[in-house]
C-alpha cells in the first residue's frame, strides 16, 4: 500500500523530472510575470501604466530585449487568469530564487503598484501576503515599498 501511495505521488505531485532546464526557467518566468499581473489587477483596474511597468519589470528583472519582454508578458497574463491560488507561483519561486532574488521581486511588485501614482489598500494587502508567502521579512517587505516610494 505504500507503495502505492509513493508511486502516486511521485506521478501526480512532483514536478516532472524530465523537465529541462529551459522549462523550469520558463515556468518561472512567467510565476514572476504572472505576479506582476496579480498587483496591476488587484486594485480592479488596470491602468496603462501599470503595464507599462510589468514590460519594464520582466525586460530588467531577466535582462530580456523587448519582443521577449512582451512574450513573457502574454504568458504571464495567461497564467494569471488561469490561476486560482498564488501557491503554484509562490512555491516555484521559492525553490528557486534567494533571499536577494526575492526582495527585488518585491520590489518589482512595489512598482507597478506604485505605477499610476496611487496606491490602493488591495495591492499593498496582495503585496504583503506574497512577501508571507514568499518568506521575505517583514523589515524587507517595509524597506523595498520605501525604496520605491523615493524613486516616485
């Protein structure tokens, strides 16, 4: 019986082995870029800025020229909508990005929050969860949303 539950498990639960590296980066990049689209919709409006901002996130956070920016863009956007939990991006991201790494995504997610120029109650409640979520201290979380506020 055991047996059985492990061969489930390692079948349904765990990452497909075969995976390549190529994909894993790919699923990566668009938990990140997805995340992005999490911030610009959670205030219910997604203004021109805000997307604006996620190309300029995705070109600086993977050092991308611009068609691949807005490739990963439209990936990202996909995966957002398709997307009911922050779990299956929280957690990619968990296993494969630093503490360093982490903090500049929070600091990404500061910016396009902070892109129209208004802050909503929505996207600092989303922002903060993801930084739980994506165990980033709260002193991080509170000194990235500060570093962006001054680039404003």
């Amino acid at each position: 019986m055991l047996k059985s539950i492990f061969d489930y498990f390692n079948s349904h639960l765990l990452p497909d082995a075969a995976a390549t590296a190529q994909e894993m980066e790919t699923q990566l990049r668009a938990a990140v870029a997805a995340l992005l689209f999490e911030i610009a919709a959670s205030d219910f409006d997604q203004a021109p800025e805000e997307k604006a901002e996620i190309l300029a996130a995705i070109e600086n956070h993977f050092h991308l020229d611009e068609a691949a920016a807005r490739e990963l863009m439209r990936l990202g956007e996909r995966e957002h909508a398709a997307s009911t939990d922050y779990f299956q991006f929280t957690s990619l991201i968990n296993k494969h990005y630093s503490a360093e790494q982490k903090v500049r995504l929070i600091e990404a997610l500061w910016r396009v929050a902070f892109a129209d120029q208004k802050l909503h109650q929505y996207e600092e409640h989303v922002i903060r969860r993801l930084s739980e979520l994506l165990y980033v201290p709260h002193r991080d979380f509170i000194a990235a949303k500060l570093r962006m506020i001054k680039s404003f």
